[in-house]
C-alpha cells in the first residue's frame, strides 16, 4: 500500500500547556512519521483561510480567534492509510465523547480546544500541506 501524507496541527490548547511532545508521542507510537514540523503564529486571516470551509458555521468567529490565540505546531505526517490513521488517534471532535486513549480524549479541553487538527480527506490534505508546506520542506 502507498504510503500517504497528511496535515495536522496541535492547537494553541495544547502548545499553550508545554504537551507538545507528549502529543508527537501519541502520533508516532500510532505509526505516523513526522516529515515536517514547524511552530507558528498564525494570524487570524490565516486561520479563517485554513478553516474556510466552515465559514457559515455559529462556531468559526471564536473557532478562528483561539487558532490565533498562541502558536500551533504545524505537521506533516506520513504512513500507510495516514489520513485515515491519524484520524483514529486522534478521536472525535468532541473530547468528552471521544475513545479511550485517544489524544482528544486524553488531552482535549471542550469541543473547540480538542488540542489536535487532522485532514479528513486527500483531497484536503494536498490543499492543507500546501496551505502551510513548500515542498522541500517535506522530507520523507
Ligand atoms: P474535526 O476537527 O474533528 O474535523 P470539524 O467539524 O471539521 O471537526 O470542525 C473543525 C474544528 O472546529 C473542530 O476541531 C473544533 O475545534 C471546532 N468545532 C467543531 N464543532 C464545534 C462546535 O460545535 N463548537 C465549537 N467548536 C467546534
Ligand atoms: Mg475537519
């Protein structure tokens, strides 16, 4: 099976409480690869970009304003089924309904502040490594 990329990012929830390390632990004992990796601050212009897509949604004002509230952990991973995977680690939107040993729901504080994002399709992982990856900065 190809191996496959996906974009995640740990949110200002989590880079706001040092877990960082702890999050990359979880990704990487699931089977993922961290190809890249950078920390930044995203403007709030930035963060209504990347969250386009829920625009109309009663949540995207607040939802954009926390994405910008402090840095986030910008990552590319890499592995068979990787959108597919990271989504399993990573849990339900909602921490308090999310599995077991998930990182949402070990570590998510409310449905906003779920501590991780994930690509939930191909198609969006492609627009979502190029929204914040040159390719050279990839490195598999
Ligand atoms: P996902 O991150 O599990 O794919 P989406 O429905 O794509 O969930 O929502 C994007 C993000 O918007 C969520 O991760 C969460 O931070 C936020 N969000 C989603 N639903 C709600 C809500 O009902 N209230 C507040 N924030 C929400
Ligand atoms: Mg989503």
């Amino acid at each position: 099976m190809p191996l496959e990329r996906t974009l995640s990012i740990i949110k200002p929830d989590a880079t706001k409480r040092n877990i960082t390390g702890k999050i990359n632990a979880k990704l990487e004992e699931a089977g993922l690869r961290i190809v890249a990796q950078k920390r930044i601050r995203m403007t709030k212009a930035q963060a209504e970009g990347f969250y386009a897509v829920h625009e109309a949604r009663p949540f995207f004002n607040d939802l954009c304003n926390a994405m910008s509230s402090a840095p986030v952990v910008v990552q590319v991973l890499e592995s068979e089924n990787a959108i597919a995977k990271n989504r399993e680690i990573m849990g339900s939107t909602n921490p308090a309904t999310a599995d077991a040993g998930t990182i949402r729901k070990e570590f998510g504080v409310n449905i906003q502040d779920n501590s991780v994002h994930g690509s939930d399709s191909l198609e969006n992982a492609k627009i979502e490594i190029a929204y914040f990856f040159r390719p050279e900065e990839i490195v598999g």
